[in-house]
C-alpha cells in the first residue's frame, strides 16, 4: 500500500494556495528547495505532475486540482486524529487595520483555519492608530497596521501598499467648485496624508461625507458622492483611480507592518500562515478612469 508523505502533502496544499514556493517555506519556517524537494517526492509517489512552475508563475496541474481537496482532507483527518486527547485550545489575538483588509479576508481566515482548525481566532479590525495602541497595552498578540511617520521604527516590514484617488469611472468634477471628499473624521492618518497631499498642491477640496469606517465610505465613493482616497486592497468594485484624469496629486504608498509579541510556537506558526496569505492577496491595481470619461478637468490651482 502506498504511503504519502504529511509534510510533502502540507507543503503541496500551500504551494496550492498561495502560489508560490517561497511564501509556502516562509509559513513552514523552510526553504524553498527543501518545499521543492518535498514536491518532487510526492510527485514521484503519486506518478503524476501536481504543480506546473514557470518563472512568472506557479499553478496546480489537472491532476493537481483533482488532488487538492483530497490532501486538505487528509491533514485534516492527520489532525484531528493527532489532536484528539492531547491537544490544548490555542488563541491568536490579532489586530488588523481596516485599512489594509477588505475582500480578501475570508481567504486569510481559511488559510489560519486550514493551517490550525482548532486555534481560536480574536481578530479585532479598526484603525492602525487603535490597533497599535491595543498592542502595546498587551492586548494584542500581534497587529498589522500601516506605517505613516519614523515615530516607531520597530515591526517588520511586509511589503508597500499603494493608495489611489477612489470613485465612480463618471464620477465629474464641475469646473470652479472645490473637490468633493468622502473622508473619515479627524484623526484619521490616511484622511491627513490625503488633504495634506491637496492642500500641497493647491488643489480646493471640501467634505461631503465623513464616514465611521472603510466600507461607509468605500460606499459613499461608490454611490457617487465625492473622491476617497483609498487603499487600492480595500476599494470597492465599481470604483477607479480617477487622480490621473483630474490632475490630482498621486497619493503615496505606505508599508504595511507586522508587530509581534508572541513566543508560542504554535501561535507564530499561524501568524506566518496569515502574513504568507496576506502578501500572497495583493492590492488589485485598479484601473484609471479614461482619459475621454465626463470630467476630464485639471484641478491644479
């Protein structure tokens, strides 16, 4: 009878999802040629190709979908089994900023359950100022927030994400009148990095719609009512970047940043898990409104 190795079925099962041989050795705390090596014996074992890998991407072969729901199925089988009468309940406290979480997050909580079915998991969604503040105050095990200033220079760096000028693709701008925001109220760092930006460059703007969170005002951008300036992850369907077509100053990016304070091991193999899948959905970048859409008007003063 034939035997798989769990390991090389585990890294298969996150070669699968988060397509690519790096971040799957990142989670398994590897390296990418031992997760290929793993591969390659599967491959062997079974008799067939699971992965098709070419330099600009790594995707599941036919037989790699057929596969796929049957290796989850074993390690979840794997365990349970292991896990029966032995195993202690686990939690991961973590904080995320809403800023940075929109669509994707139901893919990041399948893959902390996919990798950990029994850990629970507190997450806790708000701005990167609240966030921050509750992981100093201990409450947090980790957070993932977005860097506005050198005021704290701790957190490791997962990657930039970039932020765009969000509406309807005919969304106008009348000539004369100021630019019409959908914000979130002060102190928000992002609605300060965008009216800083404005008032930079001279371009007149007002507040139609103060919003108390990132889907109020994603929903406002959408509805039509004014301009967010938005993280291109969070903003909504239906929306574009508009900043080119109206000569508005392009935003600057921000770095998201991972601060952790767990030595758990079992807690920080899931926080890897959830930081590979998070780099692993990365923002869409959404496309510019034409150049010919209504509106078509340079705000510059």
């Amino acid at each position: 009878m034939k035997t798989l190795d769990l390991e090389a079925v585990q890294a298969f099962v996150l070669v699968a999802d988060l397509r690519s041989f790096t971040r799957a050795a990142d989670t398994l705390d590897s390296t990418q040629s031992a997760i290929s090596l793993k591969l390659k014996r599967l491959e062997d074992r079974l008799g067939h190709r699971l992965i098709e890998r070419t330099p600009r991407m790594v995707r599941l072969s036919p037989k790699g979908e057929v596969f796929l729901q049957a290796a989850r199925n074993l390690l979840g089988a794997h365990d349970d089994a292991l896990g029966a009468l032995t195993r202690e309940r686990t939690t991961l406290k973590v904080g995320i900023s809403h800023h940075i979480v929109g669509g994707e997050l139901p893919v990041l909580l399948r893959h902390i359950h996919s990798a950990d079915p029994a850990l629970l998991v507190e997450m806790r969604v708000s701005s990167s100022r609240e966030i921050e503040a509750e992981f100093d105050r201990g409450a947090l095990d980790a957070a993932l927030v977005l860097r506005h200033d050198d005021s704290r220079r701790d957190g490791e760096t997962l990657l930039e994400e970039p932020f765009g000028w969000m509406a309807t693709p005919d969304w106008t701008h009348h000539e004369g009148e100021p630019l019409r925001l959908a914000t979130q109220a002060h102190p928000c760092r992002v609605r300060a990095m965008a009216v800083g930006v404005l008032d930079e460059a001279r371009v007149p703007w007002v507040e139609v719609f103060v919003g108390g969170g990132i889907a109020t005002i994603g929903a406002a951008a959408q509805a039509g009512l004014a301009v967010a300036a938005l993280a291109l992850r969070v903003a909504p369907r239906g929306t574009v970047d508009v900043g080119p077509r109206l000569g508005l100053p392009p935003l600057p990016s921000r770095e998201v940043v991972l601060y952790s304070s767990t030595s758990d091991p079992q807690v920080r193999a899931s926080l890897r898990t959830l930081v590979s899948a998070f780099r692993s959905t990365p923002a869409c970048v959404a496309p510019h409104a034409p150049l010919h859409a209504p509106g078509n008007l340079s705000l510059h003063t």
